[in-house]
C-alpha cells in the first residue's frame, strides 16, 4: 500500500514537473510573439510613412503639372473644367 501512495506521489511530481515545462515553453512563444508584434509594428508604420511621403510627392508634382497647364493654355484648361463641372451637374440631377 505504501508502494502505491509513492507510486502516486511520483507520478504527481512528475505530472507538476511537465507542467511547468509546458508553462515555461509557453511564456517563452508568448514573449517571442510579443516582440515580432513590436516589429511588424514597426515595419508597417515604415511603410506608411514611405506610401504617404510618396504620394505626397505625386501630388505636388500633379498640382505643379496643372499649374503650368493652367499658364500655358488658359482657355483649353478653362473649357474643360467647365464640361467637367456640366457633366457633374448633369449627374447630379439624376
């Protein structure tokens, strides 16, 4: 009878034992996961700060291209906002 309560207390500790193997594993994938979540974190806070000076960029070279536009042919530009803006008005009553 001895036998088996040694038995069953061995067994205990090495069920405890796994445990906090398990455990330890565990805490270890959490803190690898918490610092490639800082990472990708940061690598797509580095992309939209590259996509937004970007299209930044494209903008300002767009505004500069109907600028120019704008000075050089005048009353073409003028024409075609004004259908631009009949188009849209058009659409707009319907």
């Amino acid at each position: 009878m001895a036998e088996k309560k040694l038995a069953a207390v061995g067994a205990e500790t090495e069920a405890e034992a796994r445990t906090a193997s398990a455990q330890a594993e565990l805490e270890a994938q959490i803190a690898d996961l918490r610092t490639e979540i800082a990472r990708l974190t940061e690598t797509v806070s580095a992309i939209g700060t590259g996509a937004r000076a970007v299209v930044q960029g494209e903008a300002e070279l767009m505004t500069e291209r109907v600028r120019e536009r704008v000075r050089d042919e005048p009353i073409s530009t003028l024409l075609t906002v004004a259908g631009v803006a009949f188009l849209f008005g058009v659409l707009a009553r319907r």
